[in-house]
C-alpha cells in the first residue's frame, strides 16, 4: 500500500481522506515511533485541517505519546518550530498548493527534514495490517498547546538576514498569501523588515476564495495588477502552506520560479566559492549557466523536497531548491520555506541597490513549459518504459533519474509522474519560448499515443 507522494499524503476530504483514515495513520505512527521526545502537531488553513490535527494529536497521546500543538502555522514554520521545542517528529495536515477539497499528511523527522522513505514504509504497512498503538490509562500521553511558534520563526528568519540594509530601502511590498497560512507570518515578518505592506487575500480561509492555492501567472493576476499601480517595489505571493514564494516585478511582470532559484543559486555561489546547488531534474539550464562560472556545482536530483533536502545535508550544499518557488537555505534550515525567500530577496535587492526587474535581468533567459496528462497511476511505469526506448531508439540523450529527460539541441523535455496526483507531468524547456511550446507540444503528443496504446493493449 503506497500512501505516501513526493509530498506526503494527499487525499480528497470526504473520499479517502476520512476520519478513520487519519486515525488509523496517526495510530499507525503512534507504533512506528517509539515515545520518548514530544510529537509536535501543527496545520494549515483548510476547512477541515483543525479537525484531523485533533484527531491525530488525540490518537498519538492514546498511543503514549506527549504531543506539542503548535497550531496553524506555514509548514516551514512547524518545521522550524519541531527543531526548537526538539520534538522527536513533527505531524503537519497539509495538501500545500492543492486545491480546496484535498488535505494530506506530511512527517517530519527529528532534524526537520521530510522523514525518510523506509519511515514512510513502515507506516504504510502499520496502516495495512491495521496495527495501531493504545496504551493502558496510566500510559496516555498529554496534549499541550505551544502559542509561540509564529514569533520564534520570524525572529529566527530576521537573524538571518541585514535587516538595517533592507529597512534603508523601505521597500513597498504587495503580499498576496492566498488565503493560506503565510497570513500568520509572512506580513509581520515583511514589516519587522521595515516594509511598507500591502496585503491581497490575507484572511485565512480553507475555500481559497480569492483565487485557487497554486501560486501561478494565471492565479496572481490580481497581484500583477496591484504591483504597478500603486508603484510598488514588488510583488510576493505563497502557496497555501506558504513553503513556496514567487515574485512579481515593479512592471507587473511575473518572474516563474526558475528566474528567483537561479538568480539566489548565484548570490549564494558567490558567498561560497565552489559550493554545490542541489535541484532537480525539472530545474532551468539556466542554474548551470550562473553557478559553473563561479566555480560552483549543480547536482541533480529527482523530483521532491524530501529528495532535495536529504541530498544538500549529504553534499553540504550552500542552497537548493525547485523552480516552483520552493527554495532552501540551509544556513536556516533544511526546509522549503516560503517567508525566508521572501527575506533573502528583500536582502540581495537591498544589498546590490538595483530593482527586482534590473537584477532579474542579468538571469540567462529560458522559457519553461508545463504541462500535465491525465494518466492512470497503474499505466505510468509502463508508459515511462515505453517512451524511454522510443526516445532512446531515436538516438536523442535521455537521463532518467525522475521518469525521462530527453535533451534536443536547443533545449529539453521531461516527462514524469506526479508523486500527488494521477498524472503526468511534461515538462520543456528552450531559449527560443516558441521552440519550448513545441518541445512541450512534442511531448505531450508522445504521452498520448503511448497512453492509447498502452490502454488497448493487454496487460
């Protein structure tokens, strides 16, 4: 039984995401770790985040464990939150970006980072065996309620950065959380930064009425429009657990997540001469066009912050980070964290005395395509295996360390598997942004034909 994505546990509300389900996970992680050190619980904004939280709070202290709740904070905040009050894992109801009728559960490890897949595993199995803990009445475990998450975090994020230099630009920020739990943190973090604020859809609430949680061009319209026309300095914007942050110029311009990972990959290479940025295979070329002339290394990996983070604390790397706007500072903590990119933008800026759109410009300019079809989980091993010897029968440079890469002479496709949803993903890059559609359209077309053939033939 897989539960676990690339992200945790993702699951409609009301299908499989039911009471009895949470509680048999809670209690199958109740097993799976041993009571010692407090489980620290914390959620996200979600209609029904509140009431799973409580039930997995409850079902571990049944279990014997003593839990910590430290409410509703951004994921990356509960992470941070974990290290300090040095619980021995963190429990967070979450779906990040996905839409209003998902929720999930992600487990931290004790050193903050996504726990590791044989962990996942173990509880997976608890899960199937229907082997949860209870202990005797004198074995239950207490719930307490932490209220001071939301301070230690942004204190932590302000030490991390020339919070002087940024109070001399007094920059003018336009916020957006999207309804979601940065509400809590990210506008007080922006104004102990001296930044003149203003805020967009800061009212937490779990329908996401100002517009759906994915930070994308499309959904930050609002956004777009707002920057320019009360001449801003910049727009910000996060997802609904506020671990990712992407951007908008004074111009109203949205720069992808690719723009602000490669610009911060070269900053931090600069910092540290010869340091290793960590991102996967989805990353832009463009993060190897500003850190190899810097002396820096670019490693790559699959898809997923559990994957990125684990492999930065292997290679002590100087950064990291995906091109959804997903970004990591390890010198913080080994975490995506939305509030802490938003910092470290507001520093590099304030440092170098150029506007975002200046500084965003020295960036080598590639477009990057998204796209995704819908594919039955059960079809996607065999449709990746049937592309790859396609592609690779053709003579084209594959790479398959996430689903496949397949290299073109002026760019490249990636096609693989969602770790959250039934599809996937098709990804295509290109300096030329007419050649990257076409690359995109070539792959998506690929995809399909596979698909119609794998599901007319026999198993």
């Amino acid at each position: 039984m897989r539960l676990f994505g690339t992200n945790g546990i993702r699951e409609v509300v009301g299908e499989r995401l039911t009471a009895p389900f949470v509680t048999a996970v809670a209690g199958a992680i109740a097993r799976t770790i041993e009571p010692g050190r407090p489980i620290v619980v914390g959620w996200d904004g979600r209609t029904s985040s509140v009431a799973f939280a409580r039930l997995a709070a409850s079902t571990l202290a049944l279990g014997g464990h003593r839990v910590i709740e430290v409410g509703l904070l951004p994921t990356p905040a509960i992470q941070y939150n974990l290290l300090a009050l040095r619980g021995q894992l963190g429990v967070i109801i979450t779906a990040s970006h996905n839409p209003p009728e998902f929720n999930g559960v992600k487990c931290i490890a004790p050193d903050g980072l996504e726990v590791e897949r044989s962990v996942e595993e173990a509880i997976e199995e608890a899960v199937e065996r229907d082997l949860g803990r209870t202990v005797p009445f004198d074995r239950v475990g207490e719930v307490s309620v932490d209220g001071d998450g939301a301070r230690r975090y942004v204190e932590g994020i302000l030490a991390q950065v020339d919070t002087e230099a940024i109070a001399r630009r007094r920059f003018t920020v336009v916020l957006d959380c999207g309804n979601g739990a940065s509400a809590v943190t990210s506008p007080t973090l922006l104004r102990r930064l001296g930044c003149h604020v203003v805020t967009l859809n800061a009212q937490v609430d779990g329908t996401f009425p100002g517009h759906r949680s994915e930070p994308t061009e499309a959904n930050l319209a609002d956004l777009a429009r707002t920057v320019p026309a009360i001449g801003a300095d910049l727009g910000i914007a996060h997802d609904g657990d506020a671990d990712r942050a992407v951007f908008i110029d004074p111009t109203g311009r949205f720069l992808p997540g690719e723009r602000i990972l490669t610009l911060l990959a070269r900053e931090f290479v600069r910092r540290g001469p010869g340091g290793v940025v960590v991102t996967p295979v989805s990353a832009s070329q463009s993060v190897e066009d500003v850190v190899k002339p810097l002396g820096g290394e670019v490693v790559y990996t699959r898809v997923g912050s559990p994957v990125v983070t684990r492999e930065m604390q292997r290679r002590h790397a100087v950064f990291g980070g995906e091109e959804n706007g997903g970004l990591i500072f390890p010198s913080f903590q080994l975490a995506r964290d939305g509030a802490m990119t938003a910092a470290a933008v507001l520093d590099l800026l304030a440092r170098d005395g150029r506007s975002l759109a200046e500084v965003a410009r020295e960036v080598p300019q590639y477009t990057l395509v998204k796209e995704k079809v819908a594919c039955p989980v059960e079809q996607r091993g065999r449709a990746l295996e049937e592309l790859t010897r396609e592609f690779s029968n053709e003579g084209s440079p594959v790479v398959t360390i996430d689903g496949l890469k397949v290299f073109r002479p002026d760019g490249w496709i990636l096609l693989r598997p969602s770790g959250t949803e039934p599809l996937l993903r098709v990804f295509a890059e290109s300096r030329d942004p007419d050649r990257a559609r076409r690359l995109a359209e070539e792959g998506l077309a690929r995809v399909r034909a596979i698909l119609t053939r794998v599901a007319g033939s026999p198993a």
